[in-house]
C-alpha cells in the first residue's frame, strides 16, 4: 500500500489570528450595542425585546404551518394516570412553536418526575412532538438512615410508593447503595437460592457489597467487577446458607479464588460472648 504524502502545514500567522479575534470581539459588542438602543427606542428592556421576538417568531411559524398540533405519549398506555402525568410535565400545548419546543428541555422535565426511565423526545416535523418513555419500576428497598424507601431502576426514590407495598423487594444500605443497587440485583438473581437468604446488602467505600446472612454471618464480596464469579462461589460453598451462617460470623471472597472464613464464638454460659 503507498504511503499518503503529507505536506507541511504552512506557518500560521499570528497578525492574521489578532485582527480575526478582534473584528468578531468589534461585531459581537456592535450586536449588543443595537438590541440595547432598540430597547431603549422601545422604552422596554431586554426582556421585552426577546418576549417581542418570540412572539414574532411564534406568529410565522403557525403562518408557516410549523405550529405544534398533536402530542403523542408512547408507552404508557396501560397507564393513563402516569401518561396524563407525563403530559402535564412536557409543559408542551398544541399551537405552541415548533421551533420552541426543545426535546432536550422536554425530555429533563419529564425525567423530572421521577415516575418514567429511558425517555425520548423527538420532533417530527412539522407539527407533531412524541414523548416515549417507559413506566419505572420497582427495584428495592433503600434505607436512608431514618426509613425504608423504594427506589427504581435507576437507583432513584419513587415518590408516592410505600415500601410496606414492596416488602419482598432486596433490601440496600450504605452511601451509594442507591445508585450501584441494580448490577447488585441482576447478580443476586442468577442465585436465586442464595438471594433468598439475604437480609440486607451494605454498600462499602462506594466500590463493593458485604451480604447480610440468614443466621448472622456476613458475606464480604469483592469490587464490582469480580461480584458475579463471588456470589456463584458463594452459593457452592453451602447450598444451606441458613446452616453455614450458624457456624460462621465472617465470609471473606475478597481474594481471587480462596474464602477465608471466621467461625463464629459461642456464646459462653453466663450469657457473655
């Protein structure tokens, strides 16, 4: 294969790059200098220039055609509670301006209220905007420090959802157990028989989980990364994890194929430990 010649850059020119700088520096306070004399010739202020722009602006585009006339909800159909909800959170009416209706500025609104994940604005000219989004769901029971709360998917608090409705949910504790709680799930589930014997699961140092047993032991899995592989291990160890925790306080899968366990002590006689 030939090789692609390059030519050298020419040298740049730095008197060019000054007296570019400074005709976009003189322009941009040439612009500002006239909206200011046509507030002032108006007898208004900057504010009522741009309401004045935007209400022409609003006027050709319904003399154009480009005027918003349908907003579609998609996806929360069996829903019609939360899609009215939805809809009210576009703050998007029919006959408003195409041009003004941001599907960014949309899209955070709805997110807003924290009752829908993976929302999508689109624009489909010339009249029509569609708002996709899918219901959230419950994912687990989050504890603050004070109470229990739900949270979705996404890891944030469901407004208006009492978690004594989802008491079989997995509970989660820790700074950032909120936001790192759904991997957590997906791995518990392809253990189902050790997830059934999890009280609780504490977030560590933002980075990894301890499993709080059936029968008190607590089960220190490593970083994120390497969680899968621990809890597989985990659940081979004893199939009974109720019998393993009542001869273990600790079980450590931190390591990379060894679990150091720490027995537990009895208690002594006398009721001390």
């Amino acid at each position: 294969m030939s090789k692609v010649k390059r030519h050298a850059s020419p040298e740049p020119s730095f008197a060019d790059e000054d007296v570019s700088v400074t005709s976009v520096v003189f322009g941009l306070a040439m612009i500002f200098a006239l909206i200011v004399a046509a507030a002032a010739f108006m007898g208004g202020s900057l504010s009522k220039v741009e309401s004045r722009m935007a209400n022409t602006t609003d006027a050709v585009a319904r003399s154009l055609g480009v005027g918003v006339a349908t907003i579609r909800i998609v996806g929360l159909e069996r829903d019609p509670t939360l899609e009215s909800d939805v809809r009210s959170a576009a703050m998007i009416e029919p006959g408003e301006n195409m041009l003004r209706a941001d599907p960014h500025t949309i899209r955070t609104r709805v997110e807003a209220t924290r009752k829908v994940v993976n929302v999508r604005v689109h624009r489909l000219w010339p009249d029509q905007v569609v708002i996709m989004a899918d219901p959230a769901q419950p994912l687990a029971l989050f504890h603050t420090g004070d109470d229990w709360y739900v949270i979705d998917t996404l890891g944030r608090e469901m407004p208006g959802v009492a978690s004594a409705d989802f008491a079989h949910l997995p509970r989660i504790a820790g700074d950032g157990a909120d936001s790192a709680a759904f991997e957590l799930v997906v791995q518990l589930d392809a253990v189902p028989e050790l997830a059934r014997n999890v009280v609780f699961a504490e977030r560590v140092a933002a980075r990894r989980w301890d499993l709080h047993l059936r029968g008190g032991a607590r089960a220190m899995l490593p970083r994120d990364a390497d969680m899968g592989d621990a809890l597989v291990r985990l659940a081979e160890l004893d199939t009974g994890v109720p019998a393993l925790a009542v001869r273990t306080a600790r079980v450590d899968l931190r390591g990379d194929t060894r679990i150091y366990l720490a027995p537990a002590i009895p208690a002594r006689r006398d009721g001390s430990a």
